[in-house]
C-alpha cells in the first residue's frame, strides 16, 4: 500500500458515537471539510482526515491500515480482537475517551431468580457478541449454545428461539420493556481510541503523538471546574477544607488589601451550590465557577 503522509481516523457515521467523536476532535483543534459523499472528510489545518464508516468497520480498517486510528465503542474492539481480528497485527486501546457508556450484560427473564453463571448451562443465549460471550462462558466453565444475531437481541426470548441475551445495556430501558433483567455485567464498555499496538514512527506518528496529547489535554479538563473565590488569610484554613479534591489552590494577594487572598482551585468535577454555599460559610466571598476548555501542563 502506498505509505500516506495525512493521519487518517475512522469514526462512526451516523449512530450515537458520531457527534461526541466530531466534538471531541473539534476541541483537539481538528476541523474538517465533508466530502460530497459525507464518506471521507478533509481536514482543513492539521493533516488529519476522516473516513465515515459503520462502526463495525474500524477495526478491521485500522488493521488492514486503511486507516492509522478510530473511534470506537470497546464492546466492538474487544469482539473484534476475539474473533475477526485474529490474523492481523494487534490492536489497542489508546485512550478511553468518556462517552458511548454503556455495558455488555447478560440479561435473563424477569421471573428468573438468576444467582450466578451455572445457571445459564445448556441455555440458548442471543447476542451480537458471540466472541466475549464466549469467552466469559468458557472462563466460567459453562456450557451454552450462543445464538448469534446481528440486532433486536431482546426480542429472542419472548420469541422463543433463546432462554437468554447478552447485550448492551445503559438506562436498563430496552431490557424492562421486553421484560428482561441484568444478570451479570462482562464488559463495561466507552468509546476508545483504536489503533495498531505498534504506532507509526513516520510523520504519522509525530502527529498521533500531538493528537495523544492535545486528546489528554481535553479529557483530563473536561469535567473540571476553576474555582475562583476571595477570603481572609483567617478563614483560609477553613475554606481550603471545603473544596472539592484536585491539586492545591493557587493563593494571589488582593492588591490593597493585605488581609484578603484570592484563590484558584482546580476541582476534579462539578461544584454545586451546596458546597459553594458552605465555602461561603467558611469565609469565602466573590466566588466564580468557570469550566476549563483545555490544558497543557
Ligand atoms: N444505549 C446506549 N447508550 C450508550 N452507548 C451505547 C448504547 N448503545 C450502544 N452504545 C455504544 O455506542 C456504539 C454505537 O452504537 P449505535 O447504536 O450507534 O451502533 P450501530 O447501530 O451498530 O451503528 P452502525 O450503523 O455504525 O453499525 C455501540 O457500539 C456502543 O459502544
Ligand atoms: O439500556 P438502554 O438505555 O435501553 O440501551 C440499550 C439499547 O441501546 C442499544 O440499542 P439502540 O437503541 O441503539 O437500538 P439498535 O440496537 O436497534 O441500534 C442497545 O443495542 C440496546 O438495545
Ligand atoms: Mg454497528
């Protein structure tokens, strides 16, 4: 294949990963011009270009390296490492990147009084994901016949053709109204970033260093929050008590006011006004909660 000098990505064309993944890339300082076909998308500033696919897809893209890096769901690269991606090169998971949450359960009929796997020996159980089924039964030493189908899992039992699924819960929604519920948990599954084990040392790979980079930059930030706020140097003990963990305050004097601090915290996660009404309590006074956009440390 003739070696690419752009950084190509796969990601999800129309389904629940496409517009977190587009964000995410946006943030990274990547935006990109869609092709008429809305199958490939030039990127305009940094050499990085998109490729549309059906998720399925990118892993097999990025191991026949048709693509250098994809956007995926783990429950999908995880199957994929199990039973379509057994002759290629090894593929990883490079970053997690916090959104398509969603987990891999086994899910039984409601009346079931369902304690561990054993009861599942010689059920029938649907899925979409005969590879980590497979494994986790093997691993537990139970014997079941693996119905593979490729959508509406849920509807087998009630159908008759499985006495359980395994398949992707998040509300739990899907598994009440076919009257199912989770059983037991195989995979706690976000999107990832996929790509080959080995990563290119071209200048493909500068350029996946600098994506690596600017992708920490906006997943560590994004649930932060700045807290801003003015105190006495008296209250300050009592106010640093009450903030929510990350590293230590930063303390700025008050120009023409020795006694009075400003101070600037970086909270791993939401404030909420109760905790902003008892630092207030404590002292505090001016108090400003400003979401944080991006770092480099
Ligand atoms: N209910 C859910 N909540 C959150 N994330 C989910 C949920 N269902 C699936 N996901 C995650 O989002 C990914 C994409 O889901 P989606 O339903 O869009 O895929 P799809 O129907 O297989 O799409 P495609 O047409 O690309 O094959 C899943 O592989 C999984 O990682
Ligand atoms: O626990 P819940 O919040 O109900 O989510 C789980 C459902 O979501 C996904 O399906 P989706 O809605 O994408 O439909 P599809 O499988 O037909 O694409 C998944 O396959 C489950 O059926
Ligand atoms: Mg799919």
């Amino acid at each position: 294949m003739k070696p690419r000098d752009r950084l190509r990505i796969a990601m999800q064309k129309s389904g629940r990963l496409t517009e977190p993944a587009l964000e995410l890339l946006n943030r990274c300082g990547l935006t990109f011009r869609q092709s008429r076909d809305k199958l490939f998308c030039f990127g305009e500033g940094e050499p990085v270009d998109l490729l549309l696919v059906r998720d399925d897809d990118i892993p097999g893209l990025i191991s026949q390296g048709v693509c250098d890096l994809g956007i995926v769901g783990r429950n999908v690269l995880s199957e994929y490492r199990l039973t379509g991606g057994l002759d290629g090169p090894a593929l990883a998971e490079w970053r997690p990147l916090g959104f398509g949450r969603c987990r891999l359960s086994v899910a039984v009929p409601q009346e079931l009084d369902y304690r561990d796997a054993s009861q599942l020996q010689g059920q029938r159980i649907a899925t979409s994901y005969p590879g980590l089924l497979g494994e986790w039964l093997r691993e537990r030493g139970v014997d079941a016949s693996v119905v593979t189908l490729a959508g509406s899992v849920e509807i087998a039992p009630r159908l008759g053709t499985a006495d359980a699924i395994c398949d992707l819960v998040q509300s739990g929604g899907t598994l009440v109204a076919n009257q199912l519920r989770e059983a037991d948990v195989l995979l706690e599954s976000e999107a990832v970033l996929a790509g080959p084990q080995v990563l290119p040392t071209d200048e493909r790979g500068d350029m996946i260093d600098l994506l690596l980079k600017r992708l920490d930059g906006v997943i560590q930030v994004r649930e932060s929050r700045l807290l801003l706020l003015q105190t006495s140097r008296g209250a300050l003990d009592a106010v640093i008590r009450l903030l929510p963990g990350g590293p230590q305050p930063t303390l700025l004097p008050v120009a023409g006011q020795p006694d009075q601090l400003m101070l600037q915290a970086l909270c791993a996660g939401e404030v909420s006004w109760r905790q902003l009404e008892e630092i207030k309590k404590a002292g505090a006074r001016e108090m400003f909660v400003l979401p944080v956009e991006k770092m480099l440390a």
